[in-house]
C-alpha cells in the first residue's frame, strides 16, 4: 500500500482530491473536467479509494465518489510542527500589507 505522500505525489490525484473537496463527482464528470480518459480518471480513483482519500456510493448504474477528511487529519498532523516557518511569515506579509495600505491612505 503507498503512503499518504506517495498518493498525493501526482498532480492529478492532487486535483482530484481538489475537485471532490466541492462534493461527491462520479468518474465521468471528473474525466471531463480533468481532461483525461475515463479509465485513466478510474485508474486515480481507484488508488484514491484504496488509500481511504475516497469512498463510493452506488446509485443505480452510477458511481459516485465523495471525499473522506481522515487521510487529510494525517497530512494536518504530520504538517503541524512545520507549521511556524509559514505563519511566521504569513504574518509578515500581513504586516507589510497593512504598512502599505496605511501609506497609500496618508496620500
């Protein structure tokens, strides 16, 4: 079985996981809006699905694949103790946008 990071290591899976965080996509409509073939878009899926980042629900013929949060609480946790190199600066840049602003008023 691949690790969460070996999953989310190509693009499309990540943009796969992207397009599901808005709701549940069956095959079809993700290979249209990815661009690719179906069995290549089922190909993705199907790793997805067997690392627990996707679950499917049948609906008559239709398969309809939804988002599960539990693999990304594990990306979260793992990203945690990194989390101070970005906010550090995030908030920077926060604060030199509001110096910015400030000047531009004082015009």
């Amino acid at each position: 079985m691949l690790s969460i990071f070996e999953v989310l290591a190509l693009p499309v899976r990540r943009d796969i996981v992207g397009r599901l965080r808005l709701g549940p996509k069956t095959v079809g409509e993700l290979a249209t809006e990815l661009g690719l073939s179906q069995p290549l878009t089922s190909k993705h899926l199907r790793v997805l699905r067997d690392s627990g980042f996707v679950r499917v629900r049948a609906d008559a013929q239709r398969r309809w694949y939804e988002l599960r949060p539990e693999p990304l609480r594990e990306v979260d946790e793992w990203l945690e103790p990194y989390r101070w190199m970005w906010e550090d600066r995030l908030d920077r840049l926060g604060d030199r946008l509001d110096a910015i602003r400030d000047e531009e008023e004082d015009r």
